[in-house]
C-alpha cells in the first residue's frame, strides 16, 4: 500500500525555522517528482516547492530564498527546511509525489498533477 506520511508542523514565531519531513512507504519514490503544496483555510491549495528525481528544483517565489526541498533516496524521503518564516506561511502542508516520471513543464506547480498525497500538517506562525 502506497502511503506518504508527513510530519514536523508546529507552532512558531515570525522569523523562526520548521523542517517537515515525509516519509514514503510502499514503492520507490526516488525516481519520479515529489512536492509540498499548502493550504490556508478557505484557500485553494496552493504549490510551494518541487524536487525532481534529478534534483531540480521549483519553488513558488513566495518561499523562493527561504524554503528549500531536498531528498533523501535511501530514506525515500523528501523534506522542506523553512526558514524566515511569516505570518502568512501558516497553513496546513502537505506532501505529493507523481506515480511515473514526466516532463515538468508548468505542471509541478499544479496540483492535479500529483498521485499521492500526504496527511498533511499544521504550521501555524505567529506574529
């Protein structure tokens, strides 16, 4: 059974640093695209960073210089250290990650694009 598991979320001040991890179970992620989208309550969900199975990465600019997406392969983990955090990052995070490999284009931003998501969890950022 294929399952992502996503975990670090917390409760932080403005300006302060949160690395969430998720954790993949039950095929091989290390060759396809893995993400972490995020959503506010009553917002769409929205794209925060991408890493590819080449390790190209995509970052919205809102977190562009702040956040960064890495992998770790032998742990079929991805993770997202967030730095300089804001007010306005609080959201609920979630993992994603494609089921086969495909050209990138515009579509790691779009989160229709995806096959497996995470949990999701709370970060919460205070002023």
């Amino acid at each position: 059974q294929v399952q992502l598991v996503d975990s670090g979320g917390g409760l932080v001040q403005a300006g302060g640093s949160l690395r969430l991890s998720c954790a993949a179970s039950g095929r091989t992620f290390s060759g396809v695209t893995m993400a972490w989208f995020r959503q506010a309550p009553g917002k769409a969900r929205e794209f925060v960073a991408a890493v590819a199975w080449r390790n190209s990465t995509n970052y919205a600019p809102s977190v562009k210089g702040r956040f960064t997406i890495f992998r770790q392969n032998a742990k079929n983990s991805v993770y997202l250290q967030m730095n300089s955090l804001k007010p306005e990052d609080t959201a609920v995070y979630y993992c994603a990650a494609r089921a086969a490999r495909a050209a990138w284009g515009d579509m790691p931003a779009m989160a229709a694009w995806y096959d497996y998501w995470g949990q999701g969890t709370q970060v919460t950022v205070s002023s």
